[in-house]
C-alpha cells in the first residue's frame, strides 16, 4: 500500500476546499495536489501526520526536497514522488508556490479545529527573479493576427469545416489580443454571450471573480466571420469555440494550434498568454492608466501588473523625454 493512502481524508478534504470553495481551475487544482502528495510522503517516511508538524519539521521537507546537504558525506540520490532525484535543486518559484500549498492546506486544518496554529505561516517565503513576460513585437504581431487568413486545412477535413475552423483560429487570436483574456476564460465563453456581438461582455475568471473586457472592431469581425459557420462543425454543446469533431475546443487544442502559426512564421514559440502580455504591455506603451490595466487583466494585485511596467519600455522614454526638463 502507498504511504500516501494513508492520509487519503486529507487529500480528499483539501481536493474539496480547491474545487468546491476556492473554485480554482483543473490545472492549479492539479498542482496545489501533487505539492501536497510530495509533502505528505515525507511525513509517511517520518512517521508523522500533519496535526504533529511545526516549523521544525516543515523546515526538514524543504531542506530535504531542495538537496541541501550541510554535512560532507555523499548520499545515494533517494527518489522523490514526482519521480525526480530528492537532491535535485529545487527552484525559489517552486519553493514558493509548495509554501503557498502548505499554508493553504494548514490553514484549512485550523479552520476545521484539528491545529491551534498555522506551522508555514511565519516560514519566510524564498525570493525568486519574476522574468519579464513574453511579448511579440510589432511585426510579428502582425504576422501572428493575419497567419489564420491564409492557413491551408489538412485534407481529411471538409472544404467548409476547414474553413470554419480557419475562421475559428483568426477569432481566438484576435479576442485574446482585444481583450487580454486568459485562455481559460475565453474557452469558458458561450455562443448565446456573444449573440449581437457587444463591444463588451462580462467573464468569470479566477477565483469566480467577474469583470468586463472589451472586444474591438477587428476582434468582433472576426467573430461574425466564426460565427457564420460555427454550425458547420455540428457543436454539441453551447460553447463557443469547437473542435473539428464538435467537441468544446480545450487548452491543449488551442496550444497545438499556435504551435503550428509559430513554425510557419519561423518562431521559436507561440502560446495564448503571450497575446494577454502584448495586450497589456501596448496599452501602457499608449498610456493607459496601470490600475485600469489591472481591471482588464483581472489581476487581484497591483504588483502582479506592475511587472508590464518593466517591459513598457517605450512609455517610459516618451515619459521622461515629454516631462523631464532637460529629457528631450
């Protein structure tokens, strides 16, 4: 029997809280999951179960799962749960977001009255490097908008289902851009939103918070072209963007797609986030306010947009050139 079986109530408790109260997507669900495994396994290989951890034993999981060694003896490379080498170096992010799981889950054992404290709260979260979000410059922007126009559908597809799935790809580029969403929150719309195309519509994005984005001429066009033919894929459901098969289209779809536009235009990688980075990055290059910014991103902190300021190089020399006496 696996270790982890033995402490199934916990997972199956803290599997709830993600999904029922804190409405979190499959994909985050997924990983505040396996964070919790790892940890509980190395409280199976101590003998412990969580209402016994303090700072000392949550501080002995991390010195273990980052490898660090503080005596000169070599140990043999122990296996982890996720399969990886315990000693392998674990990074200041992952650090972080395993931390960020663990004052969740003791958090919710406080809340059920099984602990009087909260172990990880006071544990110092490991500061780590924010990378500047991807954008794509002004003419590969172009080129990626415009790839769906001229895309040529595999043979096994019908001539018109090629060509409603042609319009179905210019219609998510240009909605992502338009409006900054995340992918989840665009594949999460439904075709009776959108009937009579508004220039706004209202989403749920994370954390079941909603606000409005907007969608421009370009990107409402391209959805009237979508929309005209969306019946030729035979959608078995409301959604809005189908698969070939009918099927509601998902991340990995969408994913796929842009990886082909991104071999044909000769780029390295093209995902739907770095369209939401070019959205937010060219509305602060044109002076959009950052807390505006902020609503349209549907960020819960001011810092997590901050972070475009960096890559809004642009405004910032237009900035201090139009304002600083001695800029120009």
């Amino acid at each position: 029997m696996s270790p982890i079986s033995e402490y199934s109530r916990y997972l199956e408790d803290f599997r709830r809280n993600l999904e029922v109260e804190r409405e979190l997507s499959p994909h985050s669900v997924r990983a505040y999951m396996a964070d919790l495994e790892e940890f509980l396994g190395f409280l199976a290989s101590e003998q412990l179960i969580p209402e016994e951890c303090d700072q000392r034993v949550l501080r002995a999981f991390f010195t273990k799962r980052t490898g660090v060694d503080f005596s000169r003896k070599v140990r043999s490379s122990e296996p982890v749960l996720t399969g990886k080498s315990a000693r392998r170096k674990l990074s200041a992010r992952s650090q972080a977001r395993k931390l960020s799981t663990l004052r969740l889950f003791f958090r919710q054992l406080m809340k059920a009255g099984r602990i009087q404290s909260n172990p990880a709260r006071d544990l110092p979260s490991p500061r780590f490097y924010r990378a500047l979000p991807g954008v794509l410059r002004p003419g590969e922007l172009e080129n990626v908008l415009e790839a769906p126009a001229d895309d040529s559908m595999p043979r096994r597809l019908k001539k018109e289902v090629g060509e409603a799935v042609r319009r179905r790809d210019q219609a998510i580029f240009e909605t992502l851009y338009s409006s900054g969403m995340r992918i989840s929150e665009l594949l999460s719309l439904k075709a009776h939103e959108l009937e009579g195309l508004p220039d706004r519509i209202k989403i749920t994005g994370k954390g079941s918070k909603q606000r409005i984005v907007f969608l421009g001429e370009e990107a409402r066009k391209a959805l009237e072209n979508y929309l005209e033919l969306r019946s030729v894929l035979r959608p078995t459901d409301d959604a809005l963007f189908c698969n070939s098969r009918g099927g509601a289209l998902t991340d990995r779809g969408v994913r796929d797609r842009m990886q082909k536009y991104a071999r044909r235009l000769g780029m390295n990688r093209l995902h739907p986030h770095k369209l939401r980075h070019s959205f937010a990055t060219d509305l602060l290059n044109e002076g959009a306010d950052i807390r505006a910014v902020q609503e349209m991103l549907g960020h819960s902190s001011l810092s997590t947009t901050q972070i475009y300021t960096a890559v809004s190089k642009d405004r910032l020399r237009d900035v201090y050139r139009n304002c600083h006496p001695r800029g120009s």
